[in-house]
C-alpha cells in the first residue's frame, strides 16, 4: 500500500461544510471496474458547467471559473483544507481514489465522516483532525497569501507553517504506523490466521447454525 | 459490574483478539456484494493469488446499475443499454462464478437491492456482523445485527481473511417514546430523528433505536429506522430482538433448519441491551410529537414537519449553518419561509432499500387508489425492492392499482435513489423520494430531491404537491 512520510504542498481550500462523497465523485463515474483514473472528475459537479459521463474525455470540457480547482493560484496543490464533516454520506472509497489520484496527499478539517476517514487510510491518504479555529484561521491565511504551503510530518505530526511556527496533531499510533510503512492489511491480518480459525472454531460450537 | 449494551454483546462475541491502540480483530459472520463496490475488490484477491476464506459467507447481486423497465430487463444482462454498466455488472457474475460465491443475478425471481433480499431470504439473522460495500448496510440492523458499510479495500479485507480490523465505537440510545400518530410512519420517525441530531450527530457511534414507538413498529419499519443511521453519521443502527423478529425470521429460505431453530432463537432472545447498560449518549424524543416530515434542502438533517414552513436562514444564529442553509434553498430554487405543502413537484420515485419492502408499497397504493397521478408530476415510478417483494404486490393487486392511477411500476433495483441507472430526475426537476439522501445531484444532475414517507409521496403524485397524508381521506 502506498507510503506517507512527508508532504510539502500547496494549500487547496474547500469552503464547504458537509462535502458528501456524491459531491466528491458523483455515481455515474463508479461505473469503472478500475481503481485509477477518478482524478478527472474529482468534485465533478462543481468542477465542470456540463453534465459528466463516465468514460469521457475531460480536457474538452467547460470549466467552472469559480470553483476553486480551477483557479491558477491552487494549481498542482496537494493539500486539501476542508470544513466539517467531511466525506459523509455513501462508503464509495472511489472519494479517495479520486482525491488520491487528482494528486491531494493529506486533507485537514475539523472533521471527517467515519467510513470514509477509515477508507483514506487505505490508499496512503492522511486525513488530519484539527480544532475548528485552528482550521478558520488556515482558511484566512490560505485566502490572504497566494502560494501558501504547508509542510506535514506524519513521524513527528506536525504541520510546518511558512512562519515556522508547527501545528501538532493527533493520529492513532497503529493507523500511523501504517502509512509511513505502507503496510498491507491483509497480510497484517493473515499474521493472525490461527486466531481466526481457533475462533471460527468456537463460534461454530456457540452458533452452528451460522455455518451451515 | 455494568450491564451490556445490545451493541457491546454483539462486539464481544465477535472478538477474536484486541491488537495495539485499540484496534480490534472483529470476526464478520457475512458479506453482502454488489457490482459496484466489488470489481476492484476481487481483481485484489486475483493480483494477490489469494481465495475467500469462506465464500459461502458472501452473498451477491447487481442492483445499482440494473435497468428497471421490463422490456430492458427481459433480455437480463444483454439488456442493459449503457455498456460500463453492462461490463460491471457482467464482471460481478464472473468473479462470483470464479470464486464460487453464490449470487441472485439480474434473472433470478429473487434478485432486487441487497439490503432488501438479504433480510427476505432469512439471510440476516439477530447476532451477526455483516458488512456490504454500501453505507445503507446498517438496514440490517433491524434485526439485532451489527451491519455497517465499509470501503473496496475493506470488501477486499473480509473476503480474504474474514474479518475487519476496527476500532470500537461509543453507544448511544435514541429512545422514542409514546405512540407515533395515524399516518406517520418508521421513514417520519428517523427523518424528526436525523433532524434533531444531525447527521454528523451519531458519528462515532452505534445507535440503538428503542422506546416504545420502535418497539411498536413492524420488522420492515424498523429496518427503514435502521437504514438511515448512517445518514446521521453513526455507521450502525440496531434494534433488540423480540417476539416480532423471532416471527419474522421463522421459514426464510436460510432460516435456520428445525433442528438448531429452538438454540437460535434461545441465543437470539439474549440480544437486547440490559437494564444497567451504560450508553454513552441518550437521545429521547416523543413519537406523538413527530408529524409527517418532508426534507427540504440538501442533507438529510434539513426536514421540516408538514405543516410547518421551509426556514429562514436570516433566523439562524449559527454563522456557518445560516451559510449551509442559504446554500441549499439557492440550489433547491426555493424561498424561505415558504409553506412545505406549496412545494410543487416534477417527478415521484417510491423505491430504494428505505422504502419498498411490500407494506411500504401497501400504504402507497391505499393512497392513490382510484386517483389519477397530478397533470404536473411528469413522471410517477413504483420501483419494488425485490423479485419477491413485486409478485407479492401483484398478488395483491397493487401493480394494477398504481398502473391505474398512471404511475410505472418497474422491476427491482436502487434506480432513482442514486440514479446510476436510466432513471434520473432531469436539473431543476423535483422529487418527492422514498430514498435516503437528498444531496446535491444525488437522483441527477441539477436533481431536487424531497425525503418523504412512502404515503407522502404517493399522495404528493396524485395532488402534485405536497399535503398532510393524515388528513388523507
């Protein structure tokens, strides 16, 4: 699974609460049997004045001038800042998949709904938690300096600011553990084989009539 | 020492072991699949050269992209026109016959939505963890079990090992209680619920759904209650087992056979919190006070009672919910302040794994019997949950009662709840729905859609707007 060590990037600020994963990557685009290619039409809606169709060429498209992924100054951003209850709605982990391959590599909001907060984790994307007026006020100085980056360090959890001064997060230490060691969750899991079956065993004694 | 919540007794009998930081290793009993959350699951077990772990503990069908006029249908797979929906569809059969999964196909009598079929063939029992790749799993919980919606990568995870690695999460009770009033339903019920918690209010949670009005309602409400959990932030919603789900399950086709019946259902009345439980959160509201509720914005929190008024965001004192609300009347082309029954509709959609089990199409059609669907409302489509659930309501007359009155009666699938398929509300179009969600270009493009009651719905296709069902004569 993909590694996350480090990200310096420029800042993409998403002001909008609630951001459902339909907003993120509307359904006609979960059509795809593949896991890449969801970049083109992240936040395809508010991105684009036409209606997407799955399977389509974007380059041709028009354009929305106020959407902020279509502003000079977010080009080749990496880190999306985010309000509130964000990723809610339907599980399709193809909201990451489109985030992760539209190039963001962390997002940070005062919030996240929980299935897709879990989903990131599995695609090397970080999501970070921060406090609500910490997050305002990223969104203020994103707003008032063009070019405004951040540096995150997911070892020592902290965001480095252009000033120097370092915001710290928190982040549970195994979900940590495995994104800087692009761990994979199966082969994690498959350690533990013979606690599974010994329980399996058991439960099938309790409840044989789940096994038949 | 404290007593158990229904949810922390279903966690600890699914334990297989604690690992750092709180993790869990959480045996899953079944996997409900369909097309659109699976491809890129399967194709991970193939790279990885690995099999199920036990793939009898899948279950499979298509239901988001299937078409749902019958002469599409007729021709099964070959019949659906748009041809990535085709190959994903398509690629669901192959991967269940290459890793002997058993699956309902587009042809299968039984086929419809997964959380429709599942609960109907007795495949979801009280005491199990099930999980789909779909956040409307937690339907399931209606019936005692721990159901939630996980990610591809999860489906992956469980289909190789069997289990999830997952963090517990707190308890919280909604308990409602009283009696609900005529004509407002189990969809009333979570939408008043979703409207005073929000829906990042269960986040993080487990919710039981209790107090006497849930007690009151049928398996199929409940399981409507259950649906919605997740679209106020918690993953899981569960009710406890009683007399009603016992009678429920009893001769499903995976029911359990007569000899284990009397140990399942002995082991299945343990599933109830008990009376020293300790929840994190209670949350109790008065079923009496609950009118029919119609959502009038762009999340499911933004509902308001039938006889009351759409807001006005001028009176919210909360900056950034003033902000949401304004957003959302701009999109949904409405003023505040104006009154929920002036709301003029285009289309009506009584369908999706909320609303379209056979008592939910029972209350539609004693609507609209012997009225004609408004000359505004462009469209009216009856979408049944399942093969079964539509032969029943044929039986029954109600297919010829809804033709007559000028709404389509379709073949099962999810259509216009999400819209994957043909069935689409054209930009700027309303909708009063039976579904779920009413976010932005959620049934389609530019689409507006309006959570009802399926007897809300039924009575806005015949009057073209929407009305107070209680007064329905």
């Amino acid at each position: 699974m993909k590694k996350f060590i480090k990200e310096k990037g420029l800042v993409i600020p998403l002001n909008r609460a609630n951001v459902d994963t339909d907003y993120i990557i509307p359904k006609q685009f979960l059509k795809s049997i593949k896991r890449t290619g969801f970049g083109k039409n992240l936040f395809d809606e508010a991105r684009y004045l036409d209606k997407g169709l799955s399977d389509e060429e974007c380059s041709h498209r028009p354009l929305n001038p106020d959407f902020v992924l279509n502003q000079a100054r977010y080009a080749g951003g990496s880190i999306l800042l985010a309000k509130e209850n964000f990723g809610c709605g339907s599980s399709r982990e193809h909201a990451p998949w489109a985030l992760e391959d539209y190039g963001i590599r962390c997002i940070i909001a005062p919030s996240f709904a929980d299935i897709f907060f879990n989903n990131c984790f599995k695609n090397g994307l970080l999501p970070i938690v921060l406090e609500e007026d910490i997050v305002n006020t990223l969104f203020e100085e994103t707003n008032d300096n063009e070019g405004y980056g951040l540096e995150v360090d997911l070892a020592e959890q902290t965001i480095l600011k252009a000033d120097g001064s370092v915001i710290n997060f928190e982040i549970e230490s195994a979900r940590k553990n495995s994104l800087l060691n692009g761990l994979d969750d199966i082969s994690l899991t498959l350690l533990h084989a013979d606690a599974i079956s010994s329980f399996e065993e058991s439960w099938q004694q309790k409840s044989p009539w789940l096994f038949t | 020492m404290a007593g158990k919540t229904l949810y922390d007794k279903l966690w600890e009998s699914h334990l297989v072991k604690d690992l750092d930081d709180g993790n869990s290793l959480i045996y899953i009993d079944l996997q409900y699949i369909h097309e659109v959350t699976s491809p890129q699951a399967f194709e991970g077990l193939r790279l990885a050269k690995r099999k199920p772990w036990r793939s009898e503990a899948n279950m499979a069908t298509p239901d988001h992209n299937v078409p749902t006029t019958t002469s599409e249908r007729a021709q099964g797979v070959e019949g659906i026109v748009d041809p990535v929906s085709k190959i994903q569809v398509k690629s669901l059969d192959a991967n269940c016959n290459e890793f002997g999964i058993d699956e309902f196909t587009i042809d299968d009598p039984r086929h419809g939505i997964v959380h429709v079929i599942g609960p109907e063939q007795g495949r979801t029992q009280p005491g199990m963890t099930i999980v789909c790749g779909d956040s409307h799993t937690s339907t399931h919980g209606a019936l005692g079990a721990l159901a939630h919606g996980i990610g591809t990568s999860e489906v992956e995870h469980v289909l190789a090992t069997q289990c999830l690695q997952q963090r517990k999460a707190k308890n919280m009770l909604v308990k409602v209680n009283g009696e609900l009033g005529q004509g407002v339903t189990a969809k009333d019920l979570v939408l008043a619920v979703i409207g005073k918690i929000g829906t990042a209010g269960g986040t993080g949670y487990t919710i039981e759904f209790g107090g006497d009005a849930v007690k009151a309602l049928s398996i199929e409400g409940r399981m409507t209650v259950c649906n919605m959990a997740i679209e106020a932030g918690a993953r899981a919603g569960v009710v406890a087992v009683d007399d009603k789900t016992i009678e429920y399950l009893k001769g499903r086709p995976f029911s359990p056979s007569a000899e284990l019946w009397n140990q399942a259902e002995s082991a299945w009345r343990q599933l109830h919190s008990d009376d020293d439980a300790h929840f994190d959160k209670v949350i109790e509201l008065e079923a009496g006070d609950i009118e029919p509720q119609v959502s009038w914005g762009t999340s499911p929190e933004m509902v308001a009672a039938i006889s009351k008024n759409i807001p006005d965001p001028a009176e919210i004192e909360n900056e950034a919910r003033r902000g949401n609300y304004q957003q959302a009347l701009v999109y949904m082309g409405l003023e505040p302040n104006t009154r929920i029954q002036d709301i003029k509709l285009d289309r009506v959609f009584i369908g999706s794994c909320t609303n379209s089990r056979i008592e939910d199409l029972r209350a539609a059609a004693a609507v609209v019997q012997g009225r004609k669907v408004a000359e505004n409302i462009k469209e009216a489509l009856v979408v049944p949950g399942s093969g079964l659930v539509k032969a029943q309501a044929e039986q029954e007359g109600l297919d010829k009662i809804f033709i007559e009155a000028g709404l389509q009666w379709r073949e099962p699938g999810c259509s216009m709840c999400l819209a994957m398929n043909a069935d689409q509300l054209g930009e700027g179009e309303h909708c009063a729905s039976t579904s779920n969600r009413n976010f932005e270009g959620r049934q389609g493009f530019g689409g507006r859609t309006h959570l009802v009651s399926p007897a809300m719905a039924a009575a806005a296709a015949v009057t073209g707007h929407f009305v107070d069902v209680r007064n329905w004569t």
